[in-house]
C-alpha cells in the first residue's frame, strides 16, 4: 500500500560507556578512553574544520566538550594531512583547549598517525615546532644582587627540562608557577668569577643552552 509510509529507526547515539574502553574511530581522527575515563554515560558530540595557524599539521577536532570531567586518560589519535620530513616528525604536538585550560603533549609516531594522552575532553591540533625556547640575560656584574631570576619563554607555552650548572657543577634553582626560575645566593655559589651555563627543554624537544661569564 503506497499510502503508508516506511518507518526508519533513527540511528543510536554514538556514546563512551564507564567501566570498559571507548573507542571513537574517524578517519583522521581517533579517540580511545580507559574503564576510568569517565563516571558515566556521554554521549558523543564531534566536529571538524580547517584552522590555519602557524605550525598546524591538521584541522581542530572538537571532542565531547570541556563540561564533561575525565577521570583518567585519553588517548588522542590524529592523522596529519600535511606531509613532513622525517627529521620534523619528533617535533610534532598536539594541543588540547578545554575551556580556559590549554595543554600541550609531545605526540608520538604510529603508521602514520601521531597520539598523546590527556585528561580532558574539548578541542584538538597537531603542530609541528621547530622554534626553540628563550631566556632572559644575566648581569655580568652581580656583586649587589642577592640571586638570579631566569624566566624562558617557549611559543608553545611549555618549558620541558631546566638545567643550570655554575663551573660544570649543577646548580639548583627553584621553580615559581612554572614561570621563573630562582637562585638565591649560597655557598655553591662564591665570591668571584665563573661560568654559568642554562640549558632548556620545550615540550617539543627543541634545546637552547646560553653561557655566561659572570663575577660576584
């Protein structure tokens, strides 16, 4: 009878299910949750597009949303679509936004695919950062100073190691709110003059080492 009209299920909600593994598949982009991600049932809300930005290797992903809490790690999957050198390919990141929060994990290589951990859902990017970090000058003359306040600067926000060693001996330093690094003046460091030498670590692996010939 061509009066009645067919009936069509609408498709299920694609969702992450608590207490076993998730996983998400597109394909250029994956996500795989632990039995702990998460505390309950989410359903999924996905999207793609181009986002041009300086180093971006991929589109943004938009994954579930920052709203929902992950209570343990997710694994993110991206397919690259611009193609690197082989040299570039450990320089590649993945950049996470969730709300005000932003992270940045070094990315792994697997077929072709690069993959980070992280504890939130929200948005995500690979790029690729060749630019190494910076830091500040130190004084040559430090006789009036009571210590030295080193602050690097990495374009992607993330400063990975911290080395400083004073005449080839390391030399410790205290970290404020991941920005500033503090030496106050002590016995390691005596009166007269030496050798500095600060080596720093982007999240990328990029290394920038300054040496300078101070006196105190």
């Amino acid at each position: 009878n061509g009066a009645l009209s067919p009936q069509y299920a609408s498709a299920p909600a694609e969702r992450l299910i608590p207490n076993q593994v998730s996983v998400f598949e597109r394909p250029d982009f994956e996500a795989h949750t632990t039995e702990l991600s998460i505390y309950d049932t989410v359903n999924v809300a996905y999207s793609s597009r181009p986002a041009p930005a300086a180093g971006a290797v991929s589109p943004l992903y938009t994954f579930v949303g920052p709203t929902i809490p992950v209570h343990d790690s997710i694994t993110v999957r991206i397919q690259p679509t611009v193609d690197m050198p082989f040299v570039q390919r450990d320089k590649v990141v993945i950049k996470s936004v969730a709300g005000s929060r932003t992270e940045y994990a070094r990315a792994a290589w697997q077929n072709g695919w690069v993959s980070a951990r992280f504890r939130q859902f929200g948005t995500y990017q690979a790029f690729v950062d060749l630019t190494p970090p910076t830091i500040n000058e130190v004084p040559s003359n430090l006789g009036a100073a009571t210590r030295i306040v080193l602050t690097p600067r990495d374009n992607m926000g993330r400063i990975r190691s911290f080395r400083a060693e004073l005449n080839g001996k390391w030399l410790m330093f205290t970290n404020d709110k991941h920005t500033n690094y503090i030496y106050r003046f002590d016995e390691h460091f005596p009166r007269g003059s030496h050798e500095l030498k600060v080596t720093i670590e982007d999240i990328a692996g990029n290394v920038t080492t300054r040496t300078w010939k101070v006196r105190r």
